[in-house]
C-alpha cells in the first residue's frame, strides 16, 4: 500500500550520501541529511527508517556504480537507478 511506503531519494557521491524522505501520505517529508558513503552508515539509515519491506529508494546512475544498489537490494530495500538520459524534462524548464 502506498500510504506504507517510505520513499526515499539519493544523491549518491563518493564520499556522502544526501538523503531526502517522504512518506506515501504526500504530507510528511523530511529535509535532506547527509550520511557517508560506507554501508555501515547506510545500515543506520535503513533502521532508522523502519522495515526495510517498505522503504523504496531511488537514485541517478552516474560513476559511483551500482554497489549501493546492491547494498540496499541485500538489506531488503526495493531500489531504482535511474538513467539520467531517461528522466523527463520539462522544455520550459531545460
């Protein structure tokens, strides 16, 4: 269920991590932190969010691979890469 859902959005670097939440009530977000990039932080964050069955996260796929992807997928979290070249953009805006 939707209203279940925590989601969860990355901006993956080398050495961090920003992280932005929001559940699937639409109301209840919180503002970005920044956590390191090491599984052990990343194991913080996934307990910190709750059961890992409703978290799903997403982040660009960019030089840093898919070893957070791998992470997250072995601690229960459905997880998105997404393709910068297949995001949507507003021409208005571009």
């Amino acid at each position: 269920m939707i209203q279940d859902t925590i989601f969860v959005g990355l901006d993956v670097h080398k050495h961090s991590i920003a992280v932005a939440v929001a559940n699937g009530h639409g109301g209840d977000s919180r503002p970005p932190g920044v956590i390191p990039s090491r599984p052990q932080a990343v194991r913080d964050l996934v307990r910190r969010l709750g059961p890992p069955q409703r978290i799903t996260a997403c982040y660009e796929a960019g030089p840093c691979g898919y070893t957070l992807y791998r992470h997250l997928t072995r601690l229960g979290v459905h997880c998105l890469v997404v393709a910068p070249s297949l995001v949507p953009a507003n021409p208005a805006i571009a």
